[in-house]
C-alpha cells in the first residue's frame, strides 16, 4: 500500500480543476481572474497569484505578495502641506468671508473654564 499522500497545499484553495481533452492533467483556472495554466505546480500556481490582477488583498500574505507601492497608503510629507504666506493671508480671508456671510452667531465658539 502506498503512503498516503500529503494534503494538498492551502494555496491551492479555491482553483478549479477542470478536464482537458486528451490528457490525464487537468486545466487550473483561477477563482478571482479566471484565467487558466495547464502545469500542477505550486510555483506556477504562486508565480500567477504573484501577478494576478484581481487576487484579493486578503490572500495577497497566503502567496507572499507585496502591495504594489502605488497601492500603499501615500506617504505624506511637510512639505505637501505648506502654503505661502498669501495663500495663507488668502485662505483666512476666504474663510473669514463665509463664516460672517453664513449669518452664524460668533458665539458658536464657546469657552469652558
Ligand atoms: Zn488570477
């Protein structure tokens, strides 16, 4: 009796397996893309999940991939946010004219000892 084969992979989860004409290997097909490769490798498997356009993020650490620096949260620096002094001077006036123009009380701001 042979050993028992070991379970299959978890990345494997979710790819459809489907007959090919005229071989005893099966076609792959991608749950998320959709696309499909003939080899039963793990490393083909992981080579399309690496780059598959529609993998979720929440598989992107089964298959060990990056997000894409684009896809990252933007890295905000200082400088980003800094304006010249008549923005500035600008910016309080345009902000000045729609408060007093809105008819709000300045009583709004209200201090608490
Ligand atoms: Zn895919």
């Amino acid at each position: 009796m042979p050993p028992p084969r070991p379970p299959p992979s978890i990345m494997w989860d979710g790819v459809m397996k489907e007959p090919f004409a005229g071989s005893t290997t099966p076609t792959n097909r991608c749950p998320y893309c959709l696309n499909t490769w003939r080899k039963k490798s793990l490393v083909r498997l992981v080579q399309h999940m690496k780059k598959c356009k529609k993998l979720p993020f929440a598989r992107y650490e089964r298959y060990e991939r990056t997000v894409h620096r684009s896809l990252r949260q933007p890295q905000v620096d200082s400088a980003a946010y800094t304006i010249s002094a008549i923005d500035q001077r600008n910016a309080d006036d345009a902000l000045a004219e729609a408060i007093y123009n809105s008819g709000l009380a300045f009583s709004f701001v209200s201090i608490t000892l």
